[in-house]
C-alpha cells in the first residue's frame, strides 16, 4: 500500500465568511478564531478524505490543498 | 429620526439616503415603527452574522404571536419552520450539511454551459417590435427555468410557479401594503407542497440525478432529509433561487445603465471584469436590504443594550455603502479595490445559493452587454421596486435597444 501524499492546506481568510463547514467536515485541519474565521491547525497534512470535503465544501472557495511538489491544486 | 416608515414611495425608490444619515447618527437604532433594533455599520453587521448570540429562529416568536391562527396558516408555518434560513444550530447544521453537499461550487460550476444555453436563447427571442422589459424577458425567467430544471420540474408547469412564488413572497418578504398577503400565502403554499410532494415521490419511485434527486439521496452518516424536510427544502430552492437572483440581475443592469462608462468598459472587457462587477452590483444595490434576527441573549452593540428576545433589523444595504469601510461608497466602481460586502450574509446562514447566484448573474449580465447594442433606459423616473421590507427588487425595467448581435 502506498503512503498517502502530503499536501500543503491553504486558507484565503480575506475570502472567508464563517460558515463554518470546513470545521465540521475536518477539525483536525480546521479551526477558527475568535471572530469564527477560518484557522489552519496543520498547514502540511496527508492526504485524507476529510479534508476533501472539507475544501469542496467552502462556500465562497476560500480553501486549497496544494501539492508543495509540483504545486499542483490537489483540492478543490 | 422624524419619520421611522421604510415603505414609503420614497424610501422604496431610494433607502440608502435614509439608511445613509441613520448610519452616521445613530448606528445601532430603535425604530419604534417596526419595534427592532436598526444595525447599520459594516463592521457591526458583519460580526453580527458570525455571531450565535444572534438567532435566526423568528418563526417560532411568530407563531407565539399568531396564537389565534387557523389550520390552513399554520400549514404555512410548518413549512416556513423546516426552511434552515429561520434555523439554529444543532438543527441548521444538520440540515446545512445535507444541502451543502449538493450545492457545491463545482456542483454549480458544472450548470454553467445550460445557463449560457438558457440565456443565449432568452436574448434569441427578445421580440424587437415591442418594448423589452430585461426583467420580465431576462431576469425574471431565468433563475426560475434554471431552478426547475435543477430540480427536474417538467418545463410545461414553469408558469405555475410564477403565481405561487409571487404569493409567498408577499408573506416572507413583509409586502405590509398587502392585507391578503396571509391569505395568498396559504394559497400559494398549500397548491406548490400538493404539487411537489408528487413530484418528490415520482422521482423517489424511478430514482434521478438532479438537484431533487441528490437531496432525496443526501446522507451524511446515516442521517437523511425527512420527507418534510425535502418538501421544505425544495420550496425554499425554488423561491430563495428565483426571486433574489431576479432581482441581481435587475439592479445590476440598472446600475451600469446609471453609469454608462462602467457599462463601456464592461461590455469591451475581454471577460476578466465580470466576476468583481457581479461582487459590486451585491454591494452597490445588492437584493437583500434587511436580514431579521432574535436576540437570544442579552447582549451590547457600541453603548446600546438589547434585551433578550428583541428584535434586529441587519442592513446590508446600510453596511454595504460604509463610507469606514468603502472609498467613494455611493459610486458603482467594478473593479474596486477595496472589494467586498455582506449582501449574501455571513456566518452560518451565508447564502447557501451564492454559487448559483454569482454564475446566473455574471452569464446573464456578461451576454446582455455583448450582445445588445446601444441599450438605454426608457423612463428612469417610471421605475419602480417591490415595496417589501426585507429585499430590494426592480418590478420591470424597460429598455430601448439597437441590434443583437448573434452569440458566439
């Protein structure tokens, strides 16, 4: 079985609304501040389905997973 | 403030001086007519979406206060109840969850070339002989067409969902001028939920990949939208899809036609434009003027105190021309540089529709200004917008035009 990839999660908070669905989705990832914006706990994280979601999730598409490799938008 | 009334003739032409002089005098306002807080600044308006102290529920202080009601409204109220708009957590979040997953930006994405179809055949058919309304020949139809055709409603019933979508919007909307509006609500409601619960269960039945289809089918765990909650849903789709989305692309060809040198720029633009310009026409004269909510609990905004239970008016329409938030804020700049607004909400309740709103609009608006050659308005001083509370929305907007030119 191959390892899961690394990806490098990015969060454009100027974007962000507070809609909070990256949080419910993947709070190992997400978190958010005392204003209820976006927070990224882990800026390098493997690759999971959670975080798919995640970032599919964002109204406004204020998130990404980037491949810090190739820098290749993994997600959205 | 000498006159507290949001309806009059005036007002509903043009409420952004009064929100104006409001704004800078007394920012968080008790407006004795409508018995709510006025909350008018962006900065407060924006925190007061995220925050949870602020409720969403009015429907339930509603019903409290209709305690007298008959069986037929209290079907309204049912329905109203199941729609997330007047939810709290943990309910919103459930429900949220549901729907989001079905109304993802690459989910909405993927509708765009039938949107550039449905428009381009719109402009098509303009009939040149008569006056063309961009509202009633453009504006208005297409949400609607698109909406239903999302939600797999056969295209020979569209016409019904005119009628029965005007008569909610009367209630929900506040169209006070209106004393029949809970009357045509009932109607309207209780003939839209026989007509979709059919429709829900023949799709159940045979089974489909539309809109209609992937919330019968949405989990999330093992949770599932109720029978109800489809039904409730589907009503606010409907109408939450159409009547704002109308009123965007109304106002937004309105506000180039008031500045024709945008308008010029835009329609020369190799198609970079459109996107800001669409975020500009929500901030600029955006469709949702007033946004309700509950105090949950007591709670300070500045030097006011607002007890629990009272009542908040948000005003985007107020925030979103902020002189401490945005240079120059009663001017139409598409490109602008200090972006950005809170005309589809914030928090939790951000509008779950954005996607489809931002790619209805900038289709629409995008193929107006290419195609239609030398637009211009035929009485400025004619026009005249639904007289509710809650929305901003042209009732028709005449134009004169020259040729078409054939899509591309």
């Amino acid at each position: 079985m191959s390892q899961p990839r690394r990806l490098r999660v990015e969060a454009d908070v100027a974007m962000c609304v507070g809609a909070r669905q990256c949080v419910l989705s993947d709070p190992s990832v997400f978190g958010h501040d005392e204003c209820n914006l976006v927070e990224v706990l882990q800026i390098e994280v493997d690759d999971h389905p959670e975080l798919a979601e995640a970032i599919t999730m964002c109204p406004t598409g204020a998130l990404a997973a980037i491949d810090p490799d190739t820098g290749e938008v993994v997600y959205p | 403030m000498v006159d507290d009334d949001v309806l009059s003739a005036e007002r509903i032409r043009d409420p952004y001086a009064y929100f104006r002089e409001m704004q800078s005098e007394t920012p968080v306002y008790w407006n004795s007519k409508y018995r709510a807080w006025f909350v008018t600044r962006f900065d407060d308006v924006t925190q007061a979406f995220r925050d949870p102290r602020f409720s969403a529920d009015r429907i339930a202080a509603f019903s409290a206060n209709n305690a007298d009601q008959d069986e037929a409204f209290a079907n309204v109220l049912h329905v109203l109840a199941d729609w997330l708009v007047f939810k709290d957590p943990p309910d919103h979040t459930r429900l949220r969850r549901l729907l989001q997953s079905s109304f993802t930006m690459k989910e909405v994405e993927s509708w765009r070339p039938r949107i550039q179809a449905i428009v381009d055949e719109l402009i098509d058919d303009l009939d040149l002989e008569h006056p063309i309304d961009l509202v009633r020949d453009i504006a208005y139809p297409l949400p609607a067409i698109v909406i239903a055709e999302m939600l797999g409603v056969p295209a020979e019933d569209r016409d019904l969902f005119k009628k029965w979508s005007d008569q909610i919007t009367a209630l929900v909307f506040g169209a006070l001028d209106q004393p029949d509006r809970r009357e045509q609500a009932i109607a309207g409601i209780s003939e839209l939920t026989s007509y979709l619960d059919e429709l829900i269960q023949r799709h159940r039945q045979v089974g489909s990949d539309n809109l209609m289809g992937s919330l019968i089918d949405a989990r999330d765990e093992n949770d599932a939208l109720t029978n109800d909650e489809v039904l409730s849903t589907c009503v606010l789709l409907l109408f939450g899809g159409h009547e704002t989305t109308t009123s965007l692309i109304g106002s937004g060809m309105l506000a180039l036609l008031d500045h024709p040198g945008e308008l010029e720029r835009l329609s020369t633009s190799p198609g970079q434009l459109i996107g800001p310009a669409i975020e500009e026409f929500l901030r600029y004269d955006g469709p949702a003027k007033v946004s309700v909510r509950i105090v949950a609990e007591v709670l300070n905004i500045r030097d006011q105190s607002l007890e629990a239970g009272s009542r908040v008016f948000l005003v985007p329409s107020a925030a979103n021309r902020d002189p401490e938030r945005f240079s120059n804020p009663n001017r139409l700049v598409l490109d602008r540089e200090d972006g950005g607004h809170v005309g589809f909400g914030g928090g939790i309740h951000y509008c779950l529709g954005a996607p489809l709103a931002r790619v209805e609009g900038s289709v629409a608006i995008d193929s107006i200004v290419r195609r239609i050659r030398d637009i211009e308005l035929l009485d400025r001083d004619a026009l005249d917008w639904h007289p509710t509370l809650l929305s901003r929305s042209l009732l028709a907007l005449p134009v004169g035009v020259g040729d078409i030119e054939a899509a591309s």
